[in-house]
C-alpha cells in the first residue's frame, strides 16, 4: 500500500510537469491596416461630432452608406504572429460597421460583432467591447477589446485602436495587438505540489511502521 501511494504521487508529479511542458501558442505582435469609412448615425452619414457608428466601405464610392454590409480593408504591414501565418503588406481582409454610442445608433449593431474584421479563414477579431477615448468635430478615437483568432494558435484577448482626423469621409487606421494576460503558475508551485504528495507517502510509511 504504501509504495501504491508513493507512485500515485510521483505520477501525479509527472502529468502536471509534463503539462507544464506543452507549449500554448498565444498570438503575438501587431496587425496594421486601412481603409475607407463613413461616420454615421441613426439618420445616417454624419460628421465625425455627430457620429454614433462607423460604416465601413468597399471604396467603390467614396462616402457611400452601406449599413451592414462589410467593407474593405487592406494590410498595411504585420508583425509577430500575424507575419508567420502569412499576413503581408497588401493582404485584404473584411470589416463590419459597429456602433460605439450604446443603442443610440439606428441600424448599425452595438458590441458584440463575431469576426469584426476577418482574413478569409486565417485571422478574425471578435469585438467584445469599444470605449471612445476622445470624439469632437474633427478627431476621433476609440479602442476595442476583445478576442484575436490566428490560424495555428490559440484563441487571444486582443485590442484594436481606431484615429481619424478629418472634417468626415475618410481613411483610418487600425492596430491589433494581444493583450498579456495573468502569468502562468511557476515550476516552483509544481514542485510545491509534488512535495506535498510526497509527504503523505512519508507520513503513511511511518503509520505503517508503528503499527
């Protein structure tokens, strides 16, 4: 019995170091892109200090408003993990119209949107969420949270950061990053783990011997 309970710990020891091996691929790096878009709202095109959306278009008609219908991008440059899944300057993806005022947007849906911006089957980003960091007559920023999903590694929470100066109608600029999350538990805490098991073993060996 006692060797029984020996093994049991020391097995128990292994699979959680041999977990502790297997290494998780979270995305890293960042995803710069561009393209055409329309500030709107309820009643429909608006400049960028009335504006409760964001319509994207495909550029075929500079300005137009096409609510939900998605629009157009094109990579302007990748790094990191978005590089290594193929992603290069030029690379064209598609882009959903969103509201970012809560549900003062007419048509145009609030977060959450399921592959906000999306590469075909290599990369999609689900928008979870959006702020707006400053909005006035002329400037627009806002940034979103929510899930980066890359061919060839896991799901990660992500960010994306919108700015556009101008008077309405215009081209933005996007950046995806990931975002760190909280730190994954040291081999010390395995080994804290494993020497705990292996006290009750000791403790059981002495049991045994009184008796």
């Amino acid at each position: 019995m006692l060797r029984r309970i020996a093994v049991v710990g020391l097995a128990v020891l292994g699979a959680l170091a041999a977990a502790q091996r297997v290494d998780a691929a979270p995305i890293t790096g960042v995803l710069n892109i561009a393209g055409n878009y329309t500030p709107a709202n309820a009643s429909g095109a608006s400049t960028l200090g009335t504006a409760t959306a964001l319509d994207f278009t495909n550029g075929a008609v500079f300005g137009e408003v096409t609510p939900n219908v998605a629009g157009t991008f094109f990579v302007t440059s990748a790094f990191g993990s978005f590089a290594t899944a193929g992603i290069t300057g030029g690379t064209t993806g598609s882009i959903k119209d969103f509201c970012f005022a809560g549900a003062n947007c007419g048509v145009y849906p609030a977060p959450p949107v399921a592959a906000f911006q999306a590469i075909g089957a290599t990369f999609a980003f689900n928008l979870a969420s959006v702020t707006v960091n400053q909005q006035n007559a002329n400037f627009i920023d806002l940034t979103g949270f929510g899930t980066l999903t890359l061919a060839g590694f896991d799901p990660t929470p992500g960010q994306f950061l919108f700015s556009n100066q101008g008077a309405g109608v215009g081209t933005f600029s996007f950046s995806a990053t990931d975002i760190p999350t909280a730190p994954v538990p040291e081999p010390a805490s395995m080994l804290l783990l494993g020497t705990g098991l292996l006290g009750v073993a000791r403790a059981v060996r002495r049991r045994v011997r009184v008796q």
